[in-house]
C-alpha cells in the first residue's frame, strides 16, 4: 500500500547481510569495562526472562541449568538470570535467593554458565519482592472466604435489596445471601477496592499501612535486598539487577500513585526515598566491586501513574550513588479483557546516569555501530547512545512454558554468525 511520503517520520536503514569483518569492527561486539571494575567482552545482554521452571520451592532445577546453559552457548556478554525473590515464601516455580540453602543451586547455574559460554559470559541475578497476589476467584468463592464483612456493607446490602432486616443476619447467612447475587448486582454493593479484588484477584498494596508488615515495608527491605545480594555474591555471581519496574512492591513505591505519608510516597523525593536506602544497602553489603544495577519503569502508562520525566527524576538521584547499569524498559503489556486500550508504548530514556541498557527497539544500520543511529524524540530528551543491546530470546530447542506460549516463534544465536545479521528483528517479553 501506497503511502504518502509526509507520513515517513524516519526512513529504514539500508538492509545488507553482516559479514564477519563488521562483526569485527561492530562496537556490539567489542569490550567495555564497567564502573566496578567488571569487563564484558561484548555488548550484547540477555535480560531477565522468567521461564517458570524451578522448583515450587524455588531451588534450580536441571531444567534451569539447560535454559541458561543454552544462552551461554551463544556467548553473550552478559545474562542476567530471571526476577528472584529476595523472600523465602511461596511464589510458584520462581528461583528464590531468600535463604542460604538457595546458595548452593544457584551456585550450579553460575558453574554451567561459566562452562559453557568458555568464561565468556558474565552472570547477573535480578533480584526481586514482591506484595501477596491471588489469581482471580470465582464469585462464589470470594463471596464465601475473602469478601470483608463489615457494618458499612450490611447497610449497603440492606439499601440496594430493599430487605433492613438483612442487618441482623449472621455473617454466613449474609454471604450466602450475596452468593445468590448477580455479579453486576454485587458490583454495585461492593467497594471499589472489594470490586477490584473480586474481578482481578486481590493484591496487596503498598498504601496499605493498616497492615503492620506493609506499613513497615521501609524498615525491612533494604536489609532483605542487602542480604539476598551478598547470598548472590557467595553463589558466584558477577552482580546483581535490583527490579523496580512492573508494578511490584519498589515499582510501586516509585509510583506516581503512592500516596503514603509517611515520608515514603507522595511527591518524588519522598518516592524515591525506599529505592535510594535499599540501594545504599546493598552496596554496603557487596562492596564497590561488587555490579550493582537497577531496572525502574521509564512509563508506568496507567492513568494517574509516573512518566519519563519521573523516570528521569528517579535515574539521576539513583545516580548519585553510582549504580553500574541502569535498564529502562517501558510498561508490560498491559492490554486485559477489562482494559482493551490499554496498550504498551515504547518509551525508552536513556539518562546517561551510568550504563545505559536499550532494547533493540529501533531500526538499526547494517553495521550495527550505535553511531549512526536516529534520534527519536521522548518527552524528556532525544534518544541517547546506549551502552548495551537487549537481545531477549529464547533458547532455539526450547518448547514454551505453558505460560510464555509467546515465545513460540523467538528465536536466535546470541554471538555473531557467520553469514548471517546477529541482529534479530523480534523483542520477547520481559520482566
């Protein structure tokens, strides 16, 4: 299809195949040194991706060692293993560093990673907390086991059915009474927070200082952050990404939508405040030597939520305590049956707060140089040159999880080919 040529913003790079002397002389291919001192061969980084095959008690499975054996095959200059959790509860099949007796398997995984990239690859670990989510209950059962029973929602039955004597009956009799509702009755009962939990599952929030161990979230994690980094440095890991991004307990004290007051949310100074001192921790703990990076949303692109120039906010003062890479990946997809507009945009800033990691999410030229790249304008500042290139696939032999069946057609080698563009086209999911 014809299109008009002032509707061409930028126009595509020249498409030719890499030969092996532009890998040569391709800055993605050639060594940088970073601020801890760690030196990467290369440019190319594998991020965090959860493959959902450990253990239900978190510990690293053969399954897990094939995975990131099969990335270091490719020789990447860096890979950083999936989002885990600095807590030893339950999360499902997610790696975990919350206890010493996780040391020993993740240990195992820096060992295969180091054979089998030959000692060409450096391994991160992305460490993460996150808040108590259910899944999606049934009407009946939310009705039955969670739904709060209080004075304020008897007398909001009692006016929406028009029966006052609903006011007197037992709590059983009450949600057996509202088990018999239509869900779009009930919605109009319900608070919007109950609402919420009864449509999406309930989820724990940062804001809920009514909880004892919510409102006393600032004085225990920086400690848990700092003791699952050092847990990393003993498994033989070269650094550590501290998550802040998507959504999950620091992503949502960095929001524009934490309203604590306790010094801890409302305007960014105070925002920030958590991220800083678990920071400050965490390299008090590994030491400066140590890689220390950090990953925080440049768009949470939620109504009401934080934007670039928040992200930009957040990456300076972060830099001031002299993090040795920073990632700004946009906003999951965010696109649900209940919000079908809501959609990812990508809206990478690259502050030049430290090294600076982007997802190829832009045409690059044939020689892959970063030189030559085009500006693209954010609501903050062009488009800077970034350090590292994103390469999120998946090991080719690998069938999906059940729960990544995105990945189905991502595939790709890490190191250069011979005859062929070591740039892919595709992006996968991150996390």
């Amino acid at each position: 299809m014809w299109t008009p040529p002032d509707r061409i913003r930028w126009s595509l790079p020249k498409e030719r195949i890499v030969t092996a002397e532009d890998a040569q002389k391709c800055l993605l291919f050639k060594p940088i040194s970073l601020a801890s001192g760690l030196i990467l061969r290369q440019r190319s980084w594998v991020p965090a991706m959860v493959p959902w095959r450990a253990t239900e008690d978190g510990f690293v499975t053969q399954n897990v060692l094939d995975w990131y054996g099969r990335f270091a095959d490719g020789e990447p200059g860096a890979i950083v293993v999936e989002a885990t959790g600095i807590r030893d509860v339950p999360s499902g099949p997610l790696l975990r560093v919350g206890s010493d007796k996780n040391i020993a398997g993740l240990s195992e995984l820096v060992s295969v990673v180091r054979k089998r990239s030959g000692d060409k690859t450096r391994l991160f670990l992305q460490i993460i907390d996150f808040l108590r989510i259910r899944r999606r209950p049934t009407k009946e059962r939310y009705i039955m086991e969670y739904l709060p029973i209080t004075g304020e929602l008897r007398d909001r039955v009692a006016q929406a059915l028009g029966k006052p004597d609903l006011t007197h009956l037992t709590e059983l009799e009450l949600r057996t009474e509202l088990s018999t509702l239509a869900e779009s009755t009930l919605l109009t009962i319900l608070t919007k927070r109950d609402a919420e939990d009864l449509l999406w599952g309930a989820r724990e929030r940062v804001t809920d200082t009514h909880l004892s161990h919510i409102r006393d979230l600032p004085n225990t994690l920086p400690s848990l952050f700092a003791e699952a980094a050092l847990r990393a440095q003993k498994a033989g890991f070269d650094g550590v990404e501290l998550h802040f991004a998507h959504a999950y307990t620091m992503a949502s004290f960095l929001s524009a939508k934490n309203t604590r007051n306790d010094g801890y949310g409302g305007r960014r100074e105070e925002r920030v405040r958590l991220p800083l001192e678990v920071f400050s921790a965490v390299r008090d703990k590994v030491g400066k030597h140590f890689t220390v990076g950090c990953r925080f949303l440049c768009d949470e692109i939620i109504e009401g939520g934080s934007r670039p120039d928040d992200a930009a906010y957040f990456g300076w003062n972060l830099r001031a305590l002299e993090w040795t890479f920073c990632r700004f990946p946009p906003a999951e997809n965010s696109k649900t049956p209940n919000n079908p507009k809501l959609e990812t945009r990508p809206t990478p800033i690259q502050v030049k707060v430290g090294m600076n990691v982007c997802p190829p999410s832009f045409p690059m030229p044939a020689d892959l140089s970063f030189e030559t790249w085009p500006n693209r304008p954010t609501s903050v500042m062009p488009f800077a040159k970034p350090d590292f290139l994103l390469l999120p696939l998946p090991p080719v032999e690998f069938q999906p999880s059940p729960r990544q069946n995105w990945f189905s057609q991502k595939i790709g080698r890490i190191s250069p080919p011979r005859h062929a563009n070591p740039l892919p086209t595709q992006t996968g999911g991150r996390r």
